[in-house]
C-alpha cells in the first residue's frame, strides 16, 4: 500500500524559513468513513500568506500548530468517495494541504468534473490569486480609462491578473517586477505598457519618470521599498488596495526610524487616499462570480497564465523559500502526482 | 471714515505659531465698483487648518504669501451692493479672511437672508465643521447601530457634530477630549456614552476599558497619542476617516523611530482596514444637501452646538494659537463688529 507523505510545521522561523522549520513524515493512507470521500492531491499552491501561517502572531487566521500539516489550496482526485455529490475521478478543488492523500466530509471542496481542461488553473488565475486581482482591482482599486495603475509582482499569479484586467479597463499599466526577463515577459507577452526592475539602482526615479501623471491606482502586494518609491508618486484621490506585503513577513522587527506613521497620515489626508486591505476569502460567496468573470477573459485571451511548475512535494518546502524572496517566475505550483 | 483692519502673515512658523507671525495692519476702507458688493465682516471662523496656510509645505490649497491677509471663513453683511442678488443689509457667508472689510464680486458668496436666527451658525454647525461631520461620518465612516465610534475633539464643532450623529445611528459613541469639564459636557450635553480625557496618564488604558467591543469607527481629527491608543482597539473592516491631524500642524520633523509605517500597512491588511483622507471642499456642489440634513436635526434639539467667542480681530492671532493646543471650548468664532 501507498504511503501518505506529508510536511508539517517543524519549528517556527525567524525571519525567512529555511528547511529546518519544515520535516516530511510518512503515514498510512487514511480510510474514508461514511459521508467522507478519499483525495489524492494531484497540484499545490505554494502562496506569499503561507509565512503568515508559519508565525503565532495575531493575524486573521488562525496558525499553523507545530507539528501540523502546512495549509494550502489543493486540486485532487476522488479515489473513493461516500458522498452522493462526487465520484471517483473527479477532480476536486479544496484545501488539503501539504501532502498526498486527505480525508474530506466534502465541505469546502469544488467539484471540477471529471475533465477539466486545465484543472490547476483552479489554484492561479481560476482561483483564489485571481480572483483576489479581479476583486481587488476592481472594487477597491476602481480603475477609470486613462488611469495609471501600477503593481508589484508583475509575473506573479495576483500581479499579473490585475496587470491585464487594468488594460482591459484602459488603464496605462506600470508593472515592476524582479529581473529583466519578467519585465520583458510582462511588457511583450502580458501587455504591460512598461516594467521596471525594483532591483534597479534607479528604481525609484525611472518609476517616477514612468508616471509622468503620477498614480491613480497602487494595488499592493509587496510593500516596503516599492510601497517607498510609489507614495510620493500618488494622485489626488489615487486608491491603495492592500492585498499583500510580501516584502515585510519575513521582518523580524521595524525598521529603524524616523517614525513615518504620521507622515503616511499626512498624505492620506492632502491627497485624500483611500487605504483599504482585503482578504479574499471574506468574499466567499461571490467567489463563483468573479471566476465566471476571469473565465471569460481567459477564454478569449485577453488574460494570459504562467505557472512555474515544482515536481515532487519533497521541494515543496525549497519553492515557498524562494517564492518569498520573489524566485519564481509565474505562479508555484507543486506537482504531487501524475494527472492521469 | 472707517480704518480696515486686517491681519497679515508676517513670517512662517517654525513649530507652534507665535504671535510675531502675525501683523496687524490699517488700511481704508475699500470701495466696491461695478459689479462687486463691500462687505463689513461680522464674525470669522478659526479652524485647525489655517496653520497648514501659514506654511509653504506642498498641501491640497495654496500657502498665505508672506504679507498677505490671513484666509478663513466670515459671516457679513453687505453695506453697499452693486449685484442684484445682494441688497445693503444682506447676511452672507463668505471667505474674506481675517479682516473688517471685503469686496466681492459675488463669487463664493452664500446669501443668508436679512434675520437669519443664528449667522455665525453658518461658520460652525450649518457650515464647514458640520458638513465636514456629516459627510466624513455617514460616507466613509458608514456607521451601523450598534457600532462602537471614537471621535477626538469632542466639543469642537466637527467632533460634537460626529458624536452626535453617531449617536442619531445607533452607535455607541466615546469621544476623547482635553480635560474633565468637556468630557463632563460631551456626556451630559452632547449624549455621549463615555468621554475620556487625552491628558490623563492612563489614557491607552482607559481607552481599551471603555471600547470593549473594540472600534469600528475611528473619525480621525486628531492624530499622535490618540491615534496610537485607537490602532490596536480597531476591529476587522474598520472605518477610519481621516478629516484632520492637528496634533501634527506645528510639527518640523518626524517623530524618532523605529519606523512605524509597515506596522500601519500590516494592520491595515490584516484587519482589512479602510483609511481614508477627506477635504470637504471636493464636495461642493453637495453642501447644500449636507446643511438641510444638518439644519434638520438641529431643529429638532438632536445636535447640540456650542460656540467659543472671541471679542476683536486683534485677538484672533492669539486664539488661533490656542485653538492649536485645545484651549478651545466649542467652536472658535471671532467677532469683529456688532451684529446690528
């Protein structure tokens, strides 16, 4: 019989993880009881919001326990299932975590059918980073025709997704990114009317002078540095939403000063920003129509998707270090099985 | 015949204004030609944002020049008129600055009648503080019954009017304010649930006692001390309109460190918080519906107003001053001549 390899929280990290914080066991595949299905993970998603889960600070979900299972988004298939709403060979959306079998009572779990056409898109841009792009951008961000829009994270999963939408929207679109292949990729490929290297000497005065009318929309995802550059470029009434600061989770303390709360007060006030964070999942309910939404650009090609595929749930742990440190290049997904 | 007094910004100040700011100048009293009205000013309006007119840092309106009069809003009345919406006796609202006479070519000018029953009302309650309460309170504070709103400045003219429309929608309203006797008129007066005083040693504390439900609505007048003893009280999609930071006005440099500013956007995120800065000047064309809301209720005895008067132009520069560190008790109006 199959073992059910899983990764589970060794020990909580200081700063960035490293492979200590995480270690493999290896257990018996579980029995599925009545009213249960059995899941066999075929893809991951490794997400920036996964540092969060491995600290014990407050924050909006609850920790990941030491010795417990890492969390993360999961396409499966049904290997045997007690429920009337799946069967077996279905593909299945949840959140399963990081390992080769789960146990589901079938709550939360999104039934893709038996042949979806590209069944992990469910974790990118058909799933929670995309439409986190898709609310976020369009909700908060309230993108008008002629706006400049920039974001971070420019090839990412969420960075691309709003790059593309700000463009269906009409927006001029900034995007930064970490390399000089992204750039290039978001500006021949996605569409971006420019990208800049946030790794540039520059950075700072080539954004400024990539927005000559300033910024109307700043969709965050990364914070610190880039979050520095765009703030003195933003507009009267420009629109911040706070999706992410990847750049601060692994800070183990703040910065040194001066203190610049009030300074960031300051110009909320005289430019009249709107500062507002999200969390996706507190719009679960209208999850089905956002999808519904991107499906229809995606379908028609005007959203386009990179993953950077991990083979072997082994290098799970290795691919959420460097995805901190902004290594992939495209959505990280983790291929546990074959697909067949 | 008649001097024109009028009071000029003699230097900019560094830190707290002084009163070698200012200077007090003699003129004649200027004649209205064609097409313009002269205005005798009967009372003027001190607010919290003239200190940011006495400085040349980049804000939303225009520096005073050095030796120009000091700007602010006046309630007058006509003694010659040569437009026909104005006949000689005429209340009107206006934006004269710190002087006895004015010419107008009508621009700007709201015609208050011949016996409106409280002129200076239009400087306060029926005027920009009141308007700056209704629309930062109910559109980007959007209060629900039940919810727990914080409002600094509780006697000025823009904190009573919160907190009392705060109350109007069902909240639970704790105001902050200098000293036992506004806290005691915030309570007994105004209907304020609790009012705490910023001054006392255990203000964070008391603070956290007093909202033990945590905070949903924070309407920022204030900033320093007081905002940093609300940030950790703030609830899960808290609403925190930004009107004014007078605790920063007369400040030259930012605070020491460590840099607060990731730890704003950390809670901003995580609490999915939604800050947002606000000039009530950008909503012109709606003051007339904002003030038949207000008059409405202040008929009717639901909002209370207090005004702080102040006998003669030569004492505004003092007042203003003192209405910069809270010496204030309601809403500081100078008054110029006899309203005959």
């Amino acid at each position: 019989m199959d073992k059910n390899r899983r990764v589970v929280l060794a020990s909580r990290p200081e700063g960035a993880p490293s492979e200590d914080n995480f270690s493999i066991e290896e257990l018996g595949v579980p029995e599925p009881a009545r009213g249960e299905v059995l899941l066999r993970t075929v893809f991951l998603s490794l997400d920036p919001y996964m540092r969060g889960r491995m600290s014990d600070a407050k924050s909006y979900a609850e920790p990941v326990p030491l010795g417990g299972v890492m969390v993360g988004g999961t396409v499966s298939r049904v290997l045997v299932s007690h429920l009337d709403d799946f069967e077996e060979g279905d593909w299945v959306l949840g959140y399963c975590g990081w390992q080769d079998y789960a146990i589901s009572d079938g709550e939360g779990l999104v039934n893709l059918g038996k042949n979806p056409s590209h069944p992990s898109y469910a974790l990118g841009v058909l799933g929670m980073p995309g439409i986190t792009a898709y609310y976020g951008l369009l909700e908060i961000g309230q993108p008008k025709a002629g706006d400049t829009l920039v974001v971070a994270a420019a090839t990412g999963p969420v960075g691309s997704t709003v790059g593309q939408i700000g463009k269906i929207q009409g927006c001029r679109v900034v995007g930064i990114a970490g390399g000089a292949e992204k750039c290039r990729y978001a500006v021949e490929e996605l569409g971006f009317d420019i990208c800049l290297n946030h790794r540039a000497e520059e950075f700072p005065e080539q954004l400024e002078e990539a927005c000559p009318d300033g910024v109307d929309v700043y969709f965050e995802n990364v914070g610190g540095d880039v979050f520095d550059a765009v703030l003195p470029l933003l507009n009267d009434f420009a629109r911040v939403p706070v999706c992410g600061l990847v750049a601060h989770y692994n800070a183990t303390s703040l910065p040194e000063g001066p203190d610049r709360l009030s300074l960031l007060m300051r110009e909320i006030l005289t430019k009249r920003l709107k500062i507002q964070g999200f969390i996706i999942f507190d719009q679960y309910e209208r999850f089905g129509d956002f999808i519904i939404g991107l499906s229809h650009w995606v379908g028609e090609g005007r959203i386009k998707y990179r993953e950077d595929l991990v083979e072997g749930l082994e290098k799970a742990p290795r691919a959420l270090m460097g995805l901190l440190q902004g290594e992939n290049f495209g959505k990280v997904v983790v291929r546990l099985g074959t697909d067949d």
